[in-house]
C-alpha cells in the first residue's frame, strides 16, 4: 500500500508478493501454482489467477497464503464479501501475514472505518518495523481521519527515511492533495521534481491532483522549468528559425521524426507547455521558446556519459537531422 490514491479502489491495489518459487519445484507444486497465480493478479488478471488457485485450495483448504490470493482476486473483481471471507480465515491461519494486514487495512478505508484501518496498520508495522511503507500509511489513514499533526509527523518519519527518493516525496505531495491541503501538496510535490523533474510530468496527468487544477501556486509548477545542468554536464544548444507553438509546434514534430528515424529509444512522456517542452533519452532534451519566431534546442547530459567526441557526433547528428526534417515538414503540402 502506497499511502491514499483513491479510496474508492484502493483495496483493489493491495496485491501481495506472497512466494517465490525455487527454480527446482515441479510445475504444479503449491509453490508454483501459487507463484502463477501472484503473477496473475499482478498483470490484472483475477479470473485467471482464480482458475489456478481452485486445484490448490480443495487439495489444501487451509494454505493461508492461497486464501489471501484468491482473497486479492476476489476483491479485484469486486465480490468483496468473498473477499473479506477469505482474508479473514487466511489471518485467522496465519496472523505474520503482513499483506494480509495491508489488506484488511485497505478494505476499512474503502469502508472509512479509519480506526480499523490503523489497527490493522499497527499489527503489519509490529511484521515488519523496518517496511518503507509503515510510516506511509498510517500518515495517509491519520490525514483521512483530519488529524494533521499526527499524519504530518509520520509523513516525516517516512521521508527522513528517504531523503533522497522523489517517490517518496511525490507521494506524500498525492496524500496531502487527496486530503485538501494544496500548500503542503505543493510543498512536497515541488521537492520532489528537485530530486527528479519527470516528477512533475507525472503530476500532470495523476487524478489524485484533480481538484487542485485551479492551485495557483501548483500552475506556478507545473509552468516553470528550474533545471541547471550540473557542473562539468555535456551541454549543446542550436537555435532554429521556427516558431514556438506549444504541441502544434513544427520544431518540436522534427526532433520527434529525427529519434524515430535513428531509433532512439526515447521515454514516452513528453512534457509541453506555452513556452516550452521536455523529453528524454540518454540526452535532457528542451526545446525552448526564444522571441516569436525562433526555438532553442538545448542537449545536456550527466558528466561522464559522454566523452567529448562522442558528444560532439552525437549532438551533430541530432542538430543536423533535426534540421532535415524541418525541411520535409516545410515542403509538405498543406492539408485542406
């Protein structure tokens, strides 16, 4: 459990890693079964995993651990009173369970019985003291509960624990976005686009950030691009005859064609505003609007992955096929 994404589901996303098979174990050992079913439910797939569990659980009708699977599917497709049935007899066998716990806590918060979900809470800290997650979910259960104090101290915990994952910051930034509090949603969410900036295309699209579309403060964020490379970075900037237009814009539709026809394998998110636009391969790629007629397209890249004429080729080889597919996009007729 990730701390608060939508409470309406979030007992659907608490799918266990329960057991790995040994690469030795006969194919249809419990072992193995139980590991197909995992893989299952964690490639959406309930029914399946249902199917496979079935031959488990009438030869062995108290494996725990079978229960709280077919107790996982059960809940992904919605039956929650099967659900709760089989969670409650698997803790019942085996109470170090600790997803198990996890479970139970996300079906009180799907139901806002918020006490029951820290009870269950507090008995998968006592599992396992050191889990990442501790912390997480019982600050998110705590803000749900309107106890900002208590939440805001174990989102502390938590991120004193990991000072240095944008995950962990970008979480807490959902939970206190989820709960209302947009200043310290920005707080946290702006922290963790220092720590990584795909952090902030991210947002974008995160419904948990839905209702803060008219946050001031987070379109300040989101419009603003604080990134400097760090000292001794690769760096390369050309400077295009070509308008800025946001997504319509020709310059930004070249660089695309250009990575496609190299095949450069390229991260799917791509980030557009009115000013500018980011993407990512091995290279920081921004292109930058630059006066009303021209757009900047500036390369950097971390010291050391490049020596310096391997940097100088590639940069060229961009620049230039960048520029060659300006020129086809200029030449083409123009659609009616």
């Amino acid at each position: 459990m990730n701390g608060l994404r939508s409470t309406h589901s979030l007992y659907c996303l608490l799918v266990a890693s329960l057991l790995a098979p040994p690469q030795s174990l006969p194919a249809q050992s419990p072992q193995a079964l139980l590991a197909d079913a995992e893989a299952a439910l964690t490639q959406g797939q309930p029914e399946r995993a249902l199917e496979i569990l079935a031959p488990l659980l009438k030869r062995e009708t108290k494996n725990a651990p079978a229960l709280l699977a077919r107790s996982t599917a059960n809940c992904q497709l919605g039956e929650i009173e099967a659900c709760r049935k089989d969670l409650d007899r698997a803790l019942a066998l085996d109470p170090t369970l600790r997803q198990g716990w996890l479970n139970r806590s996300g079906l009180a918060i799907a139901e806002k019985r918020y006490d029951d979900a820290l009870t269950a809470l507090v008995e998968a800290e006592q599992l396992d003291p050191a889990a990442p997650d501790n912390a997480l979910n019982q600050g998110a259960v705590l803000l749900l509960q309107g106890k900002l104090d208590a939440a805001s101290a174990r989102f502390e915990r938590h991120l004193a624990a990991n000072p240095d994952s944008a995950d962990a910051f970008y979480l807490v930034a959902t939970n206190f976005a989820l709960a209302g509090y947009s200043a310290l949603a920005v707080q946290h969410l702006g922290r963790a686009i220092e720590l990584d900036e795909r952090s902030r295309v991210r947002a974008r699209s995160d419904a948990n950030f839905a209702e803060m579309s008219s946050n001031r403060a987070l379109a300040a964020l989101f419009a603003t691009d604080s990134f400097r490379p760090p000292a001794g970075s690769s760096t390369a900037t050309r400077i295009y005859r070509s308008p800025w237009r946001g997504a319509a814009s020709q310059l930004l539709t070249a660089v695309l064609n250009a990575l496609q026809v190299s095949r450069t394998p390229m991260e799917s998110r791509v980030e557009v505003t009115d000013e500018w636009a980011l993407l990512w391969t091995d290279v920081r790629i921004k292109l930058a609007k630059r006066g009303d007629a021209e757009t900047g397209l500036e390369l950097s890249a971390p010291s050391g992955r490049f020596t310096p004429a391997s940097w100088n080729r590639r940069t060229s080889e961009l620049f230039d096929a960048v520029e060659l597919e300006l020129l086809r996009l200029e030449k083409r007729p123009a659609t009616p």
